[in-house]
C-alpha cells in the first residue's frame, strides 16, 4: 500500500532535504520560530516506517510544493464498525470524580466525557497527589492510572485501602477506585484486583463503559449512602472539538515521548 502527502507549500531546498529526516532539525531554522515545532516529526515518522518494514522519502521543488510517500506491505484486515461521538444520556446524580493520569491528552479526553456527562472532575498527575486529594476532601469514584511517575496506581490504591500515608490519612478509605490501563490481561487484573481496585477500564477509554461504571459508583452509593438524586450540569456539547484541540496542543510533547519510547525500544509506552 502506498501513502503519499503532497502539497503546494513554499517548497524545500536541496540543502533543506539532506538535513529533513535528522533529530531536532527542520528544513528552515525560522520555521521553528515561525510555526512552532521540535523538529522530530518526521524522524519519528521515518522509524516507524522502518520498523513496519517500509521506507520512507520526499521529493521536492522550491515555490511548488513538497510530497512524502512510503510503501509498506500489509495484511488484509476488516473495516470496524464506526460510532459516532455522542454525549451519553445524563447520570441522575453529579459524582465527584476524582482522576489520577499523568498524560495530558488522557487528562482531557477523560475530563470532556466526563463533564459531558455532568459530572464534577479534578485532576491530578500521580498517585502521590491522589492520596493528597483524598485527604483533603470526599469524592464518589477515582479513576487511577496504572503508570505514573512517583507514585503509580497500585501503590496509591494500596496507600489508600491502608487509611493513607504517613502524615496523610484519606477520608474515605472504601472510595470506589478505577483503574485506567491499556493492559488488559489476566495477569494485570488480578493485580488490580488484589491491590484494592474495584473495576478497570482500558484505554483508549470508551464513553459507554465509562458510562458504565459510573452507573455501578452511583448504584453503591444508593446502597451504602441512601443519597438523593443530584441533578448533573448541562452537558457541554462541543465534544469534538474539544478533543480536537486537546490532541492539537499535546502533539509536541507526544512527539518527545514518542522519540524516547523509540530510542529505547519501549514498546508498552508507544502502544499507549
């Protein structure tokens, strides 16, 4: 299958060429300044061409435009089926969620369904501030990832089934906690499981399990709490564009990660 990218820019040198497919390099140095960028898109698109077993390359002519092209060879597959985006059916209650995800583009993604099914999120980037959080104030249902820096989602939870950390004891030490992974093995549940979790759910999140269990956080709270409805914010109905616009700001510190996930063969972290 061959991909090509042509467009009828400004062009690039032959100069610019030699230098085009090189770490931290762009064909112009006033582009950075101008457009903004890291110059590593395109190394990083030139490894993963090569580690699918395809090649990449660029031709180009100066006031004309520019195209890029690679071939790979790949295996039949079948379409999925599409679903369009839509905001879920409101939760008769507005849970206090609180999410734990150090990557910026999980944060926003989460927080947009969230909030675009009325509830109230705060968020913090490791297991550490969760407990912190936790301290501080009650929420109905955390959602915790399961790699984070300093303090990762086992830990935090076992800290938390415990009653907290030294100095720092949670509020409610039964909190419903979720776990967020993109390991869906039997292994790993069994780990969520034993450290204290409640649920999981993988990533890519999907809005209808997440809906999901949410419903499950609102049914135990009836049960233990015998709480009255709440009635939810007002959806927030720009759903796709605010996703647009949290992947748009997040590209250039996914294009480093991405960069280090590939120099260092790390291929967990460049599936999630």
């Amino acid at each position: 299958m061959r991909f090509k990218v042509q467009d009828s820019g400004i062009g690039i040198s032959a100069e610019g060429l030699s230098r085009l497919f090189q770490r931290f390099q762009q064909a112009d140095d006033s582009t950075s300044r101008r457009f903004g960028g890291t110059g590593l898109g395109l190394v990083i698109c030139r490894q993963l061409v090569e580690a699918m077993g395809g090649e990449i390359g660029v031709s180009s002519e100066l006031g004309v435009g520019t195209t890029f092209e690679f071939v790979l060879t790949l295996p039949l597959g079948v379409a999925p089926v599409l679903e369009d985006l839509q905001p879920q059916q409101q939760h008769p209650h507005r849970l206090k969620v609180l999410c734990a995800e150090d990557v910026q583009t999980n944060q926003i993604i989460i927080q947009t369904l969230l909030e675009e099914m009325g509830h109230e999120v705060t968020l913090v980037e490791n297991g550490r501030l969760a407990v912190e959080a936790l301290a501080q104030q009650r929420y109905d249902v955390v959602l915790m990832d399961g790699h984070m820096p300093e303090m990762d989602g086992l830990e935090a939870t076992r800290a938390i089934r415990a009653g907290g950390l030294e100095g720092l004891s949670v509020l409610d030490p039964q909190v419903m906690i979720v776990a967020l992974t993109a390991n869906v093995t039997d292994e790993h549940e069994k780990q969520f499981l034993a450290a204290g979790m409640d649920a999981f759910l993988t990533k890519p999140i999907e809005q209808k399990a997440l809906y999901a269990v949410l419903e499950r956080a609102i049914a135990r709270l009836d049960a233990t709490q015998g709480t009255s409805p709440v009635h939810a914010a007002a959806p927030v109905n720009d759903t796709r564009a605010r996703l647009r616009d949290a992947v748009l700001k997040s590209l250039p510190d996914k294009l480093v990660q991405l960069d280090r996930a590939l120099q260092q063969r790390h291929l967990l972290e460049l599936g999630t």
